[in-house]
C-alpha cells in the first residue's frame, strides 16, 4: 500500500481508539493466520456487537481482512499495511539530525551537517 499523509491520517485515525487498538494488537499477536471473531471477543473483552462495529472501522481503514471458514469469520491484520505506515513515519525520524537519534537511530544519508 502507498503510504502518503492522507492514507497514514485514515490508518491513524482508525487505530486512534482504545478498543480499536486493542483489537489490533491483538490481532498483530495472532500474526498472519489470524484469529476467530469469537475468540478475539472473548480475548478483549468485547461483546460481539461492539466488536463487530471496531473490526469494520479497521477493515474500511485497510487495516485488517476478513475470512469465512465454516461457521467463523478469521479476521486477520494487514501486516504489510502496518509496516508501511511505520516506514512512512519513520522516514523523516532524525532526518536533520547530524547525529543521528542515538546509537540504534544513526543518521540517514544526506542528514544534514
């Protein structure tokens, strides 16, 4: 996904509620095979119904899929989406700083001196 200031703004506003984000963490733990909607209800502490209203903000932001198999739903993050919005964050972290940001954040190419 093309992350610019817009679509970082949608992901961000998105993940910018406290159930929301929790069900997105806890979906991050799931990793790529996901989670049962049931389970991930059980798992935060949400009834059904609210939680189905939060995974549908995520899933209209790009932030999570949706699969059914058998009688469950799997919702699963958009583990690539999320890399990328942290990329797009990132990308300027100490831009214009000689220094760098510290050891583990040394400074990127072209910083200025």
């Amino acid at each position: 996904m093309r992350i610019n200031h817009n679509t970082a703004t949608r992901l961000l506003i998105a993940l910018g509620h406290t159930a929301r984000l929790a069900v997105f963490r806890e979906l991050m733990a799931s990793g790529p095979e996901g989670i049962a909607a049931g389970e991930l209800s059980r798992t935060v502490g949400l009834a059904p119904n609210a939680l189905s209203f939060h995974l549908n903000r995520l899933k209209q932001a790009g932030l999570v899929s949706a699969r059914r198999a058998g009688q469950q739903v799997i919702y699963r993050p958009r583990l690539a989406v999320m890399r990328d919005l942290v990329a797009f964050l990132d990308a300027t972290c100490c831009r214009d700083v000689a220094d760098g940001c510290g050891p583990r954040y040394p400074p990127k190419p072209g910083a200025r001196t």
